[in-house]
C-alpha cells in the first residue's frame, strides 16, 4: 500500500469513526437535501448504503496482497485498525438493515434517525461500540498516523497514481501541508509531537474526502445518492437536477468537487477575513488628493541635470526596493498616493510590463504614527498587505498559512460533523510577528502560481519601533525581493538608519523635485482667490513677486507651503495689501518647527478651548493604541473620535437634553460649527477628515493632527506643559469629558432611533461600541480624584440605560463574552477593572446587612474563576484591599466574607506564581495581601469584639504598604466614609 492510499484509508477511518459516534448520539439530523430535511427511513437508507460501500473497502484492503512496504509494523498496525473498524461497520450496518426492512410505516414514530438507531441498541451496548470507535481514533493517531508521517514525503505522494487524479488546487494545498510537515525538526516536544499527528489527520481528512483510490466505489455512492434525491423529488413534486446532492453531517467516503471546494473556500475565508481590521485602509484615504497637475514628473524620465532614480524605468524593469526620501512635509504621503490612485492607471500599466505573462498584484500600506496600534506596527503592516494578496489570490491561503490552514481544515471538517452546515463564525486570531513573517516569506518564496508583486509602503519612518526594529524590517524588505517577482516602494525620512539600509538602491530625495509643484499650488491658491486677484490687478509687478518668495522660501517642504498660503490667504480675506502680505512673509520663519511656534501663539484667545480639545485627542489616542484585551479578558478596544463625538464632549456645560431634542439635519450643522471652530480655535494643528473620496464631511469623519510632526509638537515636554497649565486649576479631565461623550451619544441614538426594545444597546452598531469605550475612560479616569463625584454620576446613569435598554446584559458580550451575564453586572465589571473611586462612593451607602452580602458578592466576582486576576495586576490588590477595609467596619460581614476568602484563597496564590509578570512594589503588595488574608481566616473563629479589630488592622496595613509604593493614589485611612 502507497503512503498515499494509506492516508486516504486512515481519513476513511477517522471519518467513520466520527459517523458513527454520531449514529450513536441521539442526533436530530444526518444528512440534508436540496430540498430540506430527509425522511428517518430515507436517511436510514443512505446510511446503510454508506456502511456498505465502507465495509467493501476496509476488507478489501485487509484481504490485500500485501507488498513488500507493508512489512513495516505502521502499516500492519494499520490493516489491523482497519479490520477492527471494518468489523465495527459491518455490526452496525446489521442492526440496521432490521430498521431498513421495517417498513417506513414504523419509521413515523420516530422524529429522528437517532431516537430509531438507539432502539436498536440498550445504553450499555451503545457505550461499549462507543467506546470501541474512540479507541480506533485514537490508536490510528497516536500508533499509526504519527509513525507513518517518517514513511511519505512530497516526493512519495505526489509521484502515487492517485496524486493526478485530483484538482489542481488541492495538490498544492497538499504539497504546501507536506512542506511543512517536512519542516519539523527530528527533535520534537509533545507540543510538535501533537502538531505532527494534526497535520497528517488533515492529509487524511482531504484524501478520504476525495477518495480517489477507490472511483468505482465513489461512483456507486454518487449514483446512490442521485437514486434517492430523484425519488425525494419526485414524491414532493419538486424539480430534481443533476447537480442537486446529498450533504452528510460527516462524508465517511468520498464529497463531490463542489462540496470539497466550498469547505476549502470556507477556510481560506474565515483566516483572509482574520487578517482584516477596521482601521487598515484610514490611513491612505486620510491622505490628501495631489494637487492637480503636480507630481506628473514621475511617471516621466528624469533630465540629465537632474540626480534621482527613474521611477518609471523602474517600475516596467527594475527589482528590489525603491526607496522615496523626504524632510518632514514635503509630501512624500501624497505622492504615495498619487502613484497608486485608482483614477490614474501609469502606475499598472508599467507594472504589467514589468509582470509580463503572470498575474500581477498591487498592496498598499501607510503608516500613521498619530494612528491605532495595529496603524503603525509591524504586525498591522504584515497583516494589511497579506489581506490584500489573499483577498484577490485566495487560493493561496494554504500556500501561505500551511500550519494554520491545516488546523482550520480540520476545525471545519468537524464543525459539518456537528451538524454546522451555515458559514462559519469569524475566525479571531491573535496574529503574532513570527506567524506573519513566515507567511510574508512564503508568498515571497511560492513558485506554485505565477505572479507578480509590487507592495507600496508609505512613512516607513512612522512605524513605532528603534533603530533595531527599522533595521529588522529593512532586512525583510531586502529578503522578500531577492525574489525577482517581489518588489518594494516605500517611502520615509532620509533617517541615518535608513540611508544605511536603503544605500546602493534606486531612490529619489522628494524635496529636490517638486519646485514647479508648489509654484503651481501657490499659483492656483491665490488665482481662486477674488480678493487677491483684485489686489494683483492694482499692482501686477508686486503680486508675481510675493508668489515667487513663498515658493523659493519653501525649500521643497509643502506643508511650510501649505500653512504659509493659509495664514496669508487669512490675510487677503481681512482686506490686507500687498505690503502686508509681504511684511507677514518675511516675519514667518522658514523652518517647520518655529513656524509651529509661531502659530502656536495664535492659539491664545482660545487657549483654553484649545487646550481641552487637544488633551482629549491625546487620551483617546493613547488608549486607541493601548491593548485591547489582556489576559483578564476583558475588552476595553476602542476607535479614534468622530465629529459627532466630538460635538459631545466639547459641549460639557450644555443638558443633554438639548441634543437629545435635536433632529438630525440640526445635529449636522452642529458637526459643521464643530469644525470651523476646530481648525480656528486650534490655529489649525487638528483637522476633520472628510468622507474616503470626496470633499465632504460625515457624521463618522475623523479628528486628527493635521500632520504626524504637529502632533510631535502638541506633544513635546514643553508645549504639552504649557497646555496643561491652562486646565491645571480645574475639574476638566479628558477621560471624563470622553465618558460623558459617550453617555450622551447613547442617549441621542435613543432619542433618533424609531425602533426601543430591551436589547437596543447591544443590538445597535453605534451604541454598543460606546459602552466599551465608556469603560476603558472609566479606567483611565479613576485616578482623578477631584472629578470623582462626575465619574460616579455618569457611571450610575450608565447603568441606568443598561437596566432599561439592555436587560438581560448582552452588552457584556463585546466587554467579555466570557462572563455569565447575570452575575456580572456593571457593578461587578466596575470592581474587576479597579474602578476605587465607584466603589468607594457606592459602597457608602446601604444598611450593614445590604453592604455585607454586597462585599461578599464582589469579593466573589474578584476571585472567580472565569477572570483572570493577573490581567489588572496595579489594580486588583488595592480593590482588595479596599474591600478588606469595609469589611472590617461591619459587625456581621466576617463569616461571609471568610466563607469566600476560603473558597477562592487559591486565586490569590496564582499571582506570588507569576512573579516575572510584576514590578518589585505589586509583588511586594501581593505578598502582604496574601500573608493578610492567611491571618484574617486564622483569626476567623475570634469573638465579634476581636473580629472587628483584627481585619481593619489587616487591611490597614495593606494599604500602609500600597501607598508607600504608590504614594500619590494613598488611600486616607482616617477618612470618615472609610
């Protein structure tokens, strides 16, 4: 026997197996038809038909003349699971066949083919062949799969006669498994040792699913099949064409190309689709349009006096990196853009020169320092230009994601055992940057489809990394396109590291090239201005002169253009002469960073305003780019501001009943006001991004820096302070005013929403999101104490929605759909997030008895078992401690408390095992905590007057060594609530 039949019988096996534990488990359903359910007696009669044509193939290769390779004991091992299983068939197959001859009259008294299978048998004999199929699953996995991998190689297999026989895409699907397989090292841990025996289950599960070693039985089965859908139609008077089949919940034999190609397009899907994030394309539609007529020099060939690279040539003959340089502003972004916009095809038509007979593909990446995480990683790099090869070639998804693939094969193949025949859910993957490269290098290094591809990345001087880290992607760029079908556009910085890196390539230095660029912006800028033209019509030798000095004074750098032209154009509509505009020129300095200073002083009538508004960028782009999840499981992932929210949150001193009231054309030229006030009042550093394509802003626009070295400006030590002073005696706080924010967008899309019902919140695309983001500025802002009060105000008024338009809590799915809904509630997720303040404020109120059970029950929470507790490692042992110190306030809470502390003692054991994952001072109060709690259960049987001393000077000192590590958050012992 060929290792390639041999695998193709294990599948059978694993197939069969998997049937019959089915067959024997009171299942509703086995198969379907084109036309809905089976009759019990029509299902019972493709199932003996199936058994047949199985038991024919087992004994037939068992009673096989054994060649020379089958002297090997994997190979006789398996002949002997074969027969065992053939064995195991032919019993079930006899009982059945008295079903079979039954009658159908019989039949009808049985809803499902399970509940008429399980009146064959009593639940002993069930439990034993039970048993006897997961004895057979195992010993093929464990006996013979693992072993019989060292017998087949690709060579093997693609060299048997059934290799042929099959489609092209799943020989490749096959060879790219088997290269991997091939990959594993001789020396392998149990971890490997379990990924071995799972790649060559999923070798087994695609040969038995074609079955191509036995056509004639394949045949039979079809025609079988075709027989009963034919009669099925016919008695429900339905059209029956040839290409209608039977599905089965698990194929013990052979699946018709159809079938086979529709699971694999399923698994290619759900990882495609994992590799996909909302924010993956903002970056590039953020980006301005090129000014018309600009940058069309780079599809041309450059004059002799010019020193750069042809681009052009490039593009249709050259290989390996290109790499466009720029200083700060001088609009490498748009001409990124410029080259890879859709209305302008220069860009692919030279590529398919270059791409010749093969397929060629286009991805593009744009860094943004200013953006999400996954924005300006490595890994969201890798991930969003993957999505685009895989999106146009899904065929190669397990050419590229061998391991992974597999491992979703298999996971499908199963979930149609369980009876799952809709799409699959999403697949959620946690990429990491070893999977991502090794799949970056395998599209780079497969030979198996021809195609050509060009990746155009953009601000490689953006990605959040060092030095190491540039050099490492540098490295993998001159990897990928050592292949001569890879090649790489990218631009950045002309950064010392990336000279070193990108020295010797074809390159271009962007503000050396674009003079008649901004001579044509400053032109076409001031020519749409009426005013200014009324001015040059006055004095025509005076205003070719201002426009010459801009563009001359420019340097290459297009933003200094950009908020030069503005300021003076601001100038032209206040009725200033030419004189002026001049004088004004003059006094602005040449360089970005002190025309930054400069306009930073514009800010002052509103510095406030402003001050606020930028704080709140900050704190959401902080937590934008903040984990999203940890191994507490919980979700705080959150999205970059709108206009809409933004309209909210600057609007602190006006009831929200005033938006609530609002109807929607009103509530749009508020968002308009918004902006105008935006780009003044912040002398223009933050702007509103318009709709992807068009010039028009939407309710979801976006606010944003108006370009990465603003935003590294707002944030250097000294501007950051000096906006901090302006808020400094105050109760503002951006994480509060982003609460607030979110409250109130929940209420306005209650108030425009024609459809309440109790699961509104969780069931609408808007309101849900804000929930989260809700939580996650909820813990941001609980270390600022002089807002307390707020927090509490707006966390109670939260939960008020909840409990109206969320009653049964399906919010919590997108928060931690881990958690049982109905012991969790906002209050026990506020307490698992370390939420003090809240706990504090809600914790003074109640009788003793209501505080009791309260405590107990968050003590409870604290501790389960379905929450990780080392995810908030800072946070948890002072809730702990806090909740510690009220118990010891109250005369009756001990034996509840110390009935908890008891059970859930083990929890607090699992942080002193995680000592690498916290700092000296958290292990330090989670030693103390533990030792504190030892003593508080000792002394739990102590006499009430005692009970009520030896806690409260537990928890006191508990908090002595907290704040002696974190002095500025102390908790005041002597406070009367406390």
């Amino acid at each position: 026997m060929d290792p390639f039949s041999a695998l193709s019988l294990a599948g059978n096996i694993i197939q069969f197996v998997d049937f019959g534990a089915r067959l024997l488990s009171n299942a509703r359903e086995l198969y379907r038809s084109p036309v809905g359910s089976l009759s019990v007696h029509d299902e019972i009669t493709l199932v003996t038909t199936d058994l047949e044509t199985l038991v024919k193939r087992l004994r037939g290769s068992v009673n096989a003349r054994p060649s020379s390779e089958e002297n090997d004991n994997q190979l006789q091992t398996l002949r002997k699971i074969c027969d065992e299983a053939a064995t195991v068939a032919e019993e079930l197959l006899k009982r059945l066949e008295t079903l079979k001859l039954s009658g159908e009259e019989k039949h009808r008294g049985w809803r499902t083919v399970g509940l008429a299978v399980r009146s064959l048998w009593n639940e002993k004999e069930i439990a034993g062949l039970s048993n006897r199929l997961v004895m057979l699953k195992e010993a093929l996995k464990t006996r013979v799969l693992f072993s019989l991998r060292e017998s087949f190689d690709l060579q093997s297999i693609s060299t048997s006669a059934g290799f042929d026989s099959l489609d092209r895409q799943t020989q490749h699907i096959l060879s790219a498994i088997l290269q991997l397989h091939s990959d594993i090292p001789s020396q392998i841990s149990r971890q490997i040792r379990e990924e071995i025996t799972g790649i060559t289950v999923t070798l087994s599960q695609i040969l038995s699913r074609f079955d191509v070693t036995d056509q004639e039985a394949h045949d039979s089965r079809l025609k079988a099949r075709y027989a009963l859908v034919k009669e099925i139609c016919k008695r429900e008077n339905l059209e029956c064409h040839g290409s209608q089949e039977l599905i089965a919940d698990i194929e013990m034999l052979s699946v018709s190309d159809v079938s086979e190609q529709a699971v694999q397009g399923r698994v290619n899907n759900a990882i495609i689709e994992s590799l996909g994030y909302y924010e993956m394309t903002n970056r590039f539609e953020d980006v301005g349009e090129a000014h018309p007529e600009t940058f069309e020099w780079a599809f041309s060939a450059p004059a002799e006096e010019q020193l750069w690279s042809d681009l052009s040539g490039w593009l249709k003959e050259g290989d390996g990196v290109y790499w466009v340089s720029g200083k700060i502003g001088s609009g490498k972004s748009t001409f990124m853009k410029y080259l890879v916009d859709e209305k302008r095809k220069r860009l692919y038509e030279l590529l398919r020169v270059w791409a010749r007979d093969s397929e060629l593909c286009v991805a593009t990446f744009f860094f943004w320092n200013s953006g999400t995480k996954l924005q300006k990683s490595q890994a969201g790099f890798l991930r969003a230009l993957l999505f685009q090869v895989l999106v146009e070639h899904p065929q190669l998804t397990p050419i590229i994601f061998p391991r992974e693939w597999s491992t979703s094969y298999s996971r499908e193949v199963g979930r149609l055992f369980d009876g799952k025949f809709a799409s699959p859910p999403p697949l959620r993957r946690n990429w990491n940057l070893t999977q991502l490269k090794e799949a970056f290098r395998a599209l780079s290094s497969q030979t198996i489809k021809p195609l050509k591809v060009c990746f155009i990345v953009d601000g490689l001087d953006e990605f959040d990394g060092d030095d190491g880290d540039y050099e490492g992607i540098g490295a993998l760029f001159k990897e990928i396109t050592a292949f001569n079908h890879i090649k790489v556009c990218l631009s950045s910085r002309p950064w010392v590291v990336f000279e070193d890196i990108f020295r010797g390539f074809p390159n271009l230095k962007l503000q050396n090239l674009t003079y008649r660029d901004i001579e044509t912006y400053v032109h076409d800028k001031f020519h749409q201005n009426n005013s200014f033209l009324n001015l040059a019509s006055r004095e025509p030798a005076a205003a070719p002169a201002l426009l010459k000095e801009i563009v001359e004074k420019a340097d290459g750098v297009f933003l200094w253009v950009k908020l030069v032209v503005r300021s003076l154009l601001s100038g032209v509509r206040n009725r200033d002469d030419l004189g002026d505009l001049l004088e004004q020129l003059r006094r602005l300095p040449r360089e970005l960073i002190p025309l930054y200073n400069h306009l930073f002083q514009l800010i002052e009538p509103y510095e406030r305003w402003a001050s606020q508004a930028i704080q709140i960028l900050r704190c959401n782009r902080d937590l934008c780019n903040a984990s999203p999840g940890g191994s507490s499981g919980i979700c705080l992932e959150l999205w970059p501001i709108t206009i809409s929210e933004f309209v909210l949150v600057m609007s602190e001193n006006v009831h929200a009943s005033f938006f609530q009231n609002l109807s929607r054309k009103e509530f749009q030229l508020k968002r308009e006001d918004m902006k105008i006030r935006i780009t003044a009042r912040c002398a223009g550093f933050l702007e509103v991004s318009n709709i992807p394509g068009t010039s028009v802003m939407g309710p979801g626009s976006l606010i944003d820096y108006f370009h990465r070295s603003a935003k590294d400006f707002l944030e250097s030590d000294e501007v950051w302070a000096k906006l901090l002073t302006e808020t400094e005696n105050t109760n503002f706080n951006p994480a509060v005013a982003l609460m607030r924010s979110c409250l109130r967008y929940i209420e306005v899309h209650i108030a425009f929403s024609d459809e309440l019902t109790e699961s509104f919140i969780h069931n609408d695309v808007e309101a849900s999101p804000r929930v989260v983001a809700f939580m996650a500025y909820a813990h941001r802002a609980d270390s600022h104490i002089p807002s307390r009060g707020t927090q509490t105000a707006l966390i109670d008024q939260l939960n008020d929605l909840i409990c109206k338009y969320d009653i049964q809590g399906n919010w919590l799915y997108d928060l931690a759909p881990h958690l049982n809904r109905r012991k969790f509630k906002l209050f026990e997720i506020s307490t698992l997030l370390g939420l003090e303040g809240y706990l504090r404020d809600k914790l003074k109120v109640g009788n003793k008895s209501q505080l009791e059970a309260t405590i107990a029950s968050l003590l409870e929470s604290i501790l389960s078992d379905t929450f990780d507790i080392s995810g908030l490692p800072s946070r948890i042992p002072k809730v702990l401690s806090l909740l510690l110190h009220m118990g010891a306030r109250l005369f009756n809470t001990f034996p509840s408390t110390s009935e908890v502390l008891r059970r859930r003692q083990h929890r607090l054991a699992e942080l002193r095992k995680r000592t690498g994952d916290f700092s000296p001072d958290e292990l330090g109060i989670i030693q103390r905590l533990h030792s504190s709690f030892e003593e508080f259960l000792g002394n739990a049987q102590l006499v009430p007057a005692v009970q009520r001393n030896i806690p409260k000077r537990l928890a006191g000192e508990i908090e002595d060594v907290d704040a002696s590590t974190h002095p500025t958050k102390m908790i005041k012992r002597e406070d009367k609530g406390f």
